[in-house]
C-alpha cells in the first residue's frame, strides 16, 4: 500500500516561495484582497433577501456565464468556486464583472433608503410595532412566522398589508422586517443580522483601496513572471510544533465546517424551511458526493496523521478537501447568509450555529482560493496527476490583460 505524499503541498510553497520572490509583500496582499472579495460577494445574498430571490437567480445565472466562458461550463459545475474566483491572476476584466455586480446589489440595496418608495417601506415597517390585533389571524402568516406571531411580536396584518403593498421586486423587505420584529433587533440574531449588511457593504470600498495597492506593487516590481524555485532533492527539516498546530488546525476546520453545515440542514428542517433544508441538503450530498466518487474517505484518518506528523497536508488530504472547500463551502455560505433572517427566530441555537458556520465558510473558503486559485494548485488537485508538477516548470496563470 502506498503510503500519503506530499508533492501538491511541497509545489503550493515553491510557487509561493516564487511569488514572494518578486513581491515580498504580495501573498499577504492577495490573503487580504481574498478575504475581502469573499465578504463582498455576500452582498448579493444580502441584496436578495431584503429584495427578491430573483437577484440571486440572475446573480448567479451571469456568474455561471461568465465562468463557462472562462473555465469552461464543466470545470464551473464541478468546482463552484470559479463562479467567485479565477485561476491565478485574476483578469482586470473579471474583477470589473464582478464589481459591477456587487454595485448592482447596492443600488437595489438602495431603492429600499430613497425616495417614495423608501418612505412607503419605512411607514410599513413601523406597523409591525404595532399592538392591534396581536395574536390574531397567525395562521394566515407562514408557518416560519406563526409560533412568532401567536407570542404577540408583531400583529399579522402588517404582514399581509406588507406584502400586498411592496412591489414584488421588493416583497423580500417584508420577510426581512418581520424576521428583525419576531427577533428583535436588540437580540443577537438582529445585531448578525446588522453586520451581514453592513459589513459586505463596507468591503467593496475597502477592496477600491487594495486593488490599487496591488496594481501599484505590480509596477513597481521588476519582474511581471514569478521564477520557479528550483526543487532540491535534500530531506526536507523535521517539522516544528508549530507546523504541525497548524495543521491540525486547518483540518479541524474543514471538519468543523462540515460538521455545522450539516447541522445548519438539520436546522433549516426543525425550523420548517424545507427548501432551504432540501438546496442544502443537495448540496451537501454534492460535495460528499465527489469524495465517494475519488474513493479517499477511506483514507482520510492515516492521511490526517500523515500530515499532522510532516507538518503540511498531503496530497490525498487535499483531494479529500478540495471538494469541500470548492463546492459546499461557498454555495452553503450564500445560502445560509440569504436564510439567515428566516432562522434567527427560531432559536438562539440557530442563531449561533449559522453565526458560526458563516465565520468558519469565509476562513475556509479564503484559504481554498489562496491555494487552489490564486497558487493555480487546482487542476492538479482535481486530477490526482502529481507527475504534473515533475514535469512543468512552475508558469503560474497569466491573463492577457494583467
């Protein structure tokens, strides 16, 4: 039996020895500028459910578009994460797309704040405070609202004038209203509830700062082609503690992760959300899927010892991971944040299980991008073909317009 090898691992830190080697700097920059895209991009499913979920259905149709012409239509389907993200360096032309795309979502943030029909959105939002007819006609209400509104947090006919009134462009303000009245904006789902718009609000103006940062590093550096560094064949140093921490951290993540999505279906069907639980639930049998089709989870435990023990992950962890991280990781995150103001009312549990889940999928994802995509490790990790990185000399992915 042929024991884990750690070829992927050992060619992620040449070409990011290589990449340092140009811009010192640039790894943390590209770090950073990740996990802002990542949160940025939340502003879509944020957009969505304080709207309609016709945005997200247009979102995603033209970012699956878009990936098809890149990536190709196959490559997007296996690996969700290029809807998000390039290969290598990522094209100016995607990262105008995709800007584009976030500000549309803050424009329809916008209607919402300005103009008559703001003011027609906010005199509706005063009426779920008020106190006539509370407890009164709850069964008309979604069954997600009606325990909520027989406690007497908001009466149903606010409701029902709500979603008669809006425009159905905007009939998710509604949903979102009656969520924030039946939590409570003081509790701890409404104060989540505040961050996950604001905080992907502030990131695309933060990511202005960065992508100018970056283009300026880029010019400034005397070599627009990272160097490959050359392999040694010398035994590599006995790992520290530290490394192998690190290890057993990052792993312990990507199972932690796992384990709350899991959770986060079970939640959505206690809650009575059955289509979100049931989208989920297929996505979460999509990415399992992919593990059971590579035959490496009956590896996954000497593998999670291998790697510990040589303080990075090895070749068949990363393929056990890859489909976590490239597939349920990103659409379970766009989904739960989109699902959140439905759950906040159903339990504190819930509140805190999908706080945290949303945490974990954007550390998760962050680091998928730094070493799939922005490394160009992927397609080596997708095919299992480790003679790839004897034969190649290290040419990370270049766009045209970089």
């Amino acid at each position: 039996m042929v024991g884990p090898t750690f070829d992927m691992s050992k060619e992620a830190a040449r070409r990011e020895a290589a990449r340092k080697e140009v811009a010192p700097w640039g790894s943390v920059l590209a770090y950073v500028t990740i996990v802002l895209e990542v949160i940025a991009w939340l502003l879509i499913p944020v957009a969505a459910f304080v709207s309609t979920a016709y945005l997200l259905l247009l979102a995603f149709g033209l970012l699956l578009l878009a990936a098809a012409l890149q990536e190709g239509l196959a490559s997007a389907l296996k690996d969700p994460i290029l809807l998000f993200f390039r290969r290598g360096a990522t094209p100016c032309s995607f990262r105008l797309f995709s800007f584009g795309l976030r500000l549309l979502a803050l424009i329809w943030i916008g209607l919402l704040g300005f103009g008559s029909l703001g003011r027609d959105l906010y005199r509706l939002e005063r009426h779920f405070h008020s106190s006539r007819d509370l407890r009164r006609h709850c069964t008309d209400l979604p069954g997600w609202l009606q325990e909520r509104c027989e406690d007497g947090k908001f009466p149903a006919w606010a409701y029902t004038e709500c979603m008669e009134t809006a425009p159905w462009h905007l009939s998710g303000w509604c949903n979102y209203t009656a969520a924030g009245a039946a939590s409570g904006l003081s509790s701890a789902g409404g104060s989540v509830g505040l961050v996950l718009i604001f905080g992907p609000m502030v990131a695309p103006l933060c990511l202005v700062f960065l992508y100018g940062l970056e283009a300026c590093c880029r010019c400034c550096s005397s070599d627009a082609n990272p160097r490959p560094v050359e392999s040694k064949d010398e035994a590599a140093p006995t790992p520290g503690l530290i490394q192998k921490i690190l290890v057993a951290k990052d792993i312990f993540l990507v199972a932690l992760d796992f384990l709350l999505d899991s959770s986060c279906v079970v939640t959505f069907f206690l809650a009575g959300h059955r289509w979100f639980g049931a989208v989920a639930f297929g996505i979460l049998l999509w990415s399992v899927g992919q593990q059971v089709a590579e035959n490496s989870l009956k590896t996954m435990h000497s593998e999670a010892v291998a790697s510990i023990s040589a303080g990075m992950l090895s070749d068949g962890l990363l393929k056990l991971t890859r489909s976590e991280k490239s597939v349920e990781a990103p659409l379970s995150l766009m989904l739960q944040v989109y699902a959140f103001p439905y759950v906040s009312i159903s339990s504190r549990y819930a509140v805190a299980s999908f706080s945290f889940s949303i945490l974990t999928s954007i550390y998760t994802i962050s680091g998928a991008v730094y070493k799939l995509l922005y490394l160009d490790l992927l397609p080596v990790v997708a095919s299992g073909q480790r003679e790839v990185l004897r034969e190649e000399s290290y040419a990370p992915v270049l766009h045209p317009n970089e």
